[in-house]
C-alpha cells in the first residue's frame, strides 16, 4: 500500500467562522492553527497548504487563565536600549485586541515559509461583524466542544 500525498488538485478549502467569547487564548490558538495546517483532515500532507480559511469574531472577549492578563510581552524596536513591553491586558483593551490572538497563533505554527502563508488565511475581528459573509462560512463552536474551553471572569 503505498502513502497518499495530497496534490494542489487535491485540496478542497472550507470557510470556518469561531466564536472567540469566553474562549481561553491558548486553547482557540491551538485549533485555530491545527485548522489552519490542515491537520484535521484524513489527508493531511505536511508539505502542502491544505488548511482552511479562518475567520475569527469576539477577539476583544477572549479570555486567559491565572494572572497571564498581567504578564508582559516584550519587543525590540531595534534602536539601542529599545526594549519595549505591553502587558496582555492592556493589548486587549487597547486599539486592535486581534493582535493576541494573531500572535498566539503565529507562535504555535511552525517557523517557516509555508507557515507564513498559512496564516494569511487567519481572519481576526475585535467586533461580532465581519467582511466575509458572501463565502458562507461553517461556525465551529469550539466553546461547546469541552467546557474547560471556555471561562467566565
């Protein structure tokens, strides 16, 4: 029996929009990036970008366990003694709240070229409102699939 490699002719893409309110960060990055590598499907091949096109909506409701909310995230702007930080709490209730869960995901793909493409399928809106109605999207609700997804504050 030989292994079955997925050709671009074989790759079918879906549309799936998730819910992030009250969802634990870590949990939905994990789906979210197992959805977009394609790891869900029976012929997953790792090597190709089979994965689909994911929209996220409620990113500004996302929820982190323990005292994560307080802990810094730290960047370099690449000027001497240019070390910055912003803690998690403040990114969320700031100006684009989607960038914590952007970065969660991009952290739990692998650092490569196919990666970076695979991302750019990641739709993420702070709002309930997004701009992809006219592809029909499948919801997944990732909330209801075990109950230590979600978390009330």
């Amino acid at each position: 029996m030989k292994t079955f490699t997925a050709t671009p002719a074989d790759i079918e893409k879906k549309w799936v929009v998730i819910d992030a309110e009250g969802v634990v960060l870590g949990r939905l990055a994990s789906i979210i990036a197992m959805r977009l590598r394609g790891k869900h499907k029976p012929s997953f091949t790792p090597h190709m970008d089979m994965g689909d096109n994911v929209i996220v909506i409620n990113a500004e409701k996302v929820q982190v366990t323990g005292d994560k909310r307080e802990k810094p995230n730290y960047w370099h702007t690449g000027h001497p003694g240019g070390i910055k930080s912003r803690t998690t709490g403040e990114i969320l209730e700031g100006k684009y709240p989607e960038r914590v869960i952007m970065q969660a995901v991009k952290r739990m793909l692998p650092g490569n070229r196919l990666s970076r493409v695979q991302l750019t399928h990641l739709r993420v809106f702070a709002g309930a409102a997004h701009t992809h109605e006219a592809q029909n999207p499948e919801v997944l609700d990732v909330a209801s699939w075990n109950k230590k997804n979600t978390r009330t504050a």
